[in-house]
C-alpha cells in the first residue's frame, strides 16, 4: 500500500510541476487548455491546480472565457510568492541576481574579485546580497533560497567545494554555512556548469531535450551533464571536470620553439590563457596581424578581447589560433559523443563570442568525423546561462520541497 502511495505522491508533484512550467511559459493558462496541453485529465489538472492556488503558487484572475462566452478563470504565477537569489561565481567578475517565479530577474549587482582579497570573498557575497535586498525592496523573509553557482568539485549536499579555476587557491571552503548563518534561508551549493546546463534545458537552447550537455571554454573549459533528464554529477562529485582531460600520454608540459604549449591536459590547450599564449607567441616570431596596431606593438598587452575583435574583424593569424582551439576541443566533443549519443551540446563560456571561427569549426569538425545528428548549438541564455541555472535549480528545489510537505 504503501509503494502505491510514493507513486501516486510522485505522480502528482510531477504533474504539478508540469503545470508550473506551462504557465510559465504561457504566462497564464485556464485548466482546459492546461489539460490538453498536457494531456492530462480535466479532473486531475483541477485538483493540482487548486492546490497550487492553496499554496499561493499559483494565482486566479478572470480575464479568459468558455467557449459559450462565460468567462474562465485564468491560472497566473503568483510574482509575490517570494524570491530567489542566484550568485554567479563562473568567472572572475562575479554576479549577484534576484528573480522571482517567473524568472525574471528584478535586479543583478556585479563586483570584479580581482579588486579585492579573495580570501574576503564570503564577506563580499554577504555585502552584496545585501545591498541587492536594499535594491530591490525585498525582505530576507521573502526569500525562498539562496542558489550559488562555483567552478570546482561540489558537494551538493553539504555545501562544501574544492574551487576550481581562478578560486582554485581558496583550496575547499563551506559556502552554505556563512550564507545560511547571515539570512537562515534554504542555501543550494552547486557547480557552475551544471547550473549552465539545467538553465540551458529549462530555459534555454535544450529545452525538450533529455540527454544533453553544456561545453563551457573560458578561464578554464567544463562540462555539465544531462543524462535521461536528469543532472550527472558522478559517484565522487566529479563528472564534466574536463580541464584534467588527459589529450596526449606523450607530451610534457613544456613550451615548443614555436611558442605553442605541448601539454597532456585539455585546459592547457583550448583555455583563454592558452590562446593568448599562442597568439603572442607568433606575433613575438614576426607573425603580421592588426593586433599591433591595436596593442601599439606591444605584444604582451595582447589580451583576450583584442583576441575576439580581431577575429571578428577577420585578422587571419588570429583566426588560425582560434581555429586551432576550436578543432581540439571538436575532438573531445567527437570523442564524447561516441561515449554517449547526446541530442544537443549546447557550446557557452567566451568562447563563443569568438564567433563563426570557433563554433562554426567545432561543427564542421564533429560532422566530418561522422556525428551529424547531434544538434551543436550555441548558447542561448549567453553570459547568462549560469545565473539563470541557479535560478532554476532554486526554484525547482523549492517546489519540490513544498509540494512533498503538502503531500506528507
């Protein structure tokens, strides 16, 4: 009896995120289209429903009408339910954002950490959810949950992280403790590309897709993971940790004549530091490109952003390095999807504002080896991608949590 009654509790938070998510993307709906939308029965969908209202998730308004011209109540996100903040820790110039329901995201705050300690990193989190609140007229009492986003190996369920790229000398910190201290909300810890991905499926370019995952190429290269609708974060915390995969047994991290790295890692090779490196390296030999001009002939003031406008001006040694990153990492993209048959690698990380060069490349290079089907997209939520995934995971934790106590 009992298995019977996890099932039908399962069921039914299912159908009632399902129905969630269809007035979010809607933005209203009455329950007979919900039902045919979702292909659900009229009385199940009336029974989620009315609860969802109970709950204050979901609001009536009366602006639809019947097909005999009585009006019908309409089902809205209820905006004042409360609030989610997301904190983007993907890169160094580090993101604070809050959103409601929908999401929409009211206000974001924004702080580069290299102008500050980055031992201090916490007490700056802290300062800035603050004075996002203040922004946005917002009380801590409104606040469903605090989602924060870190390059590293996570422990989701204890908040704890062994940061990776540019916090990698933070060593292993507790995010949740300090943060759940200070505003005694629910505190959600995950890395930074999973996020990516789960916003990209929720939001974003994959969205209807199940088996999925999220290339991110920037100060260090990820991989988030989406198998059988559902995030892989791996028995040790340590799936989509690609930066340590292993390119060539043979070669040595050392510095070849011609200034390119010859290295066994993935993040040596496709990294904004590795493509810098390179582009100096010829320029430093004699290699002619606009870059010059626009570094005054200093070449060690090259930088990543002159990188892309050359690039996207069509400077052609630029273009070549680019090219060169793009068709390493098109290999560990083949290699991968001989490994797991995906429906869509969604490409982010700054990499992709590089443009045609480096995405068009990778594409060209999967197809040539053969792997056709899968859809190769370019990010769609952009430079958002992770903040909006934090978002969602928040969101969808909250629900889920509220929905099972109803259930209980």
């Amino acid at each position: 009896m009992s298995k019977v009654s996890a099932k039908q509790k399962h069921v039914r938070i299912m159908n009632q995120n399902l129905i969630i998510d269809a007035i979010r993307r809607d933005e209203s709906a009455t329950r007979s289209e919900l039902s045919k939308l979702l292909k659900l029965s009229v009385p199940s969908v009336c029974t989620n429903a009315d609860q969802l209202v109970r709950l204050g998730i979901l609001r009536e308004t009366e602006d639809g009408f019947t097909g005999v011209g009585r009006k019908a109540s309409r089902l809205r996100l209820n905006d004042n339910f409360g609030y989610i903040i997301s904190v983007d820790l993907s890169n160094p110039c580090i993101t604070v954002g809050i959103s409601n329901l929908n999401p929409i995201i009211i206000q974001e705050v924004k702080f580069d950490i290299e102008q500050y300690d980055i031992n201090q990193l916490m007490e700056l989190i802290i300062s800035k959810i603050d004075e996002l609140l203040v922004k946005s007229n917002v009380l801590v009492n409104q606040l469903l949950a605090i989602s924060i986003s870190i390059p590293g190996q996570v422990d989701n369920d204890l908040g704890i992280v062994k940061c990776g790229s540019y916090l990698e000398r933070l060593g292993t910190v507790n995010f949740r403790e300090p943060l759940l201290n200070k505003f005694g909300v629910r505190v959600l810890v995950q890395k930074d590309i999973n996020s990516a991905v789960l916003g990209e499926i929720k939001f974003g370019a994959a969205q209807g897709h199940a088996n999925a995952v999220f290339v991110s190429v920037d100060v260090g290269v990820g991989l988030g993971i989406v198998l059988g609708g559902s995030l892989y974060p791996g028995k040790f915390h340590l799936a989509g940790e690609i930066e340590h995969y292993i390119v060539n047994v043979e070669s040595e991290n050392t510095e070849r004549q011609d200034g390119l790295f010859e290295s066994s890692r993935l993040r040596d090779l496709v990294t904004i530091e590795a493509l810098v490196r390179s582009v100096r390296a010829e320029l430093e030999a004699g290699g002619e490109s606009r870059l010059l001009k626009a570094v005054n002939g200093d070449i060690a003031k090259v930088d990543f952003n002159d990188i892309i406008k050359a690039t996207l001006e069509g400077d052609a040694l630029s273009i070549k390095h680019v090219k060169r990153c793009a068709k390493i990492m098109a290999a560990f993209v083949a290699n991968m999807l001989f490994l797991l048959d995906l429906d869509t690698v969604i490409l982010g990380g700054g990499f992709v504002t590089l443009g045609s060069a480096y995405t068009d490349t990778i594409r060209d290079e999967v197809r040539r080896l053969g792997l056709g089907n899968t859809a190769i997209v370019d990010t769609a939520l952009k430079t958002k991608a992770v903040l909006i995934g934090g978002i969602a995971i928040g969101l969808e934790t909250m629900f889920s949590e509220l929905l099972e106590e109803q259930e209980a």
